[in-house]
C-alpha cells in the first residue's frame, strides 16, 4: 500500500525523483524534513537525499 503524505511542499526545496513518495507531483518535496548525505561528500555528485523512499506502483 502506497504511503499518502498530505504535508505542504518545503519551500526553496526542489525535487524531480518522482518514484519517491515524498514527491508532490509538481517539483516538490513533502518531507517533514530532508537529510542529506553522506557526511564524507567532497562534490555534488558525491551527496544523496536519504530521506528517498520509493513509492510503490502496485
């Protein structure tokens, strides 16, 4: 069963993983927060959002 998150998007976070529940069909992110890692990151490219969960398409 698909998690259904009903909170306003977090302004000034943009958003384009649409397979992730906390997308808001938009370019949003409806998380309650949003963390970011890892902590040994030196670049973008070495960061992910580890708040990701996928949203399930059953």
């Amino acid at each position: 069963m698909e998690e259904k998150h009903s909170h306003k998007h977090i302004k000034g976070i943009g958003c384009d993983v649409k397979n992730c529940v906390y997308h808001d069909g938009d370019c949003y992110c409806t998380a309650d927060k949003v963390l970011i890692g890892p902590s040994y990151a030196c670049c973008c490219n070495d960061t992910v959002c580890a708040t990701f969960k996928q949203k399930s398409f059953t």
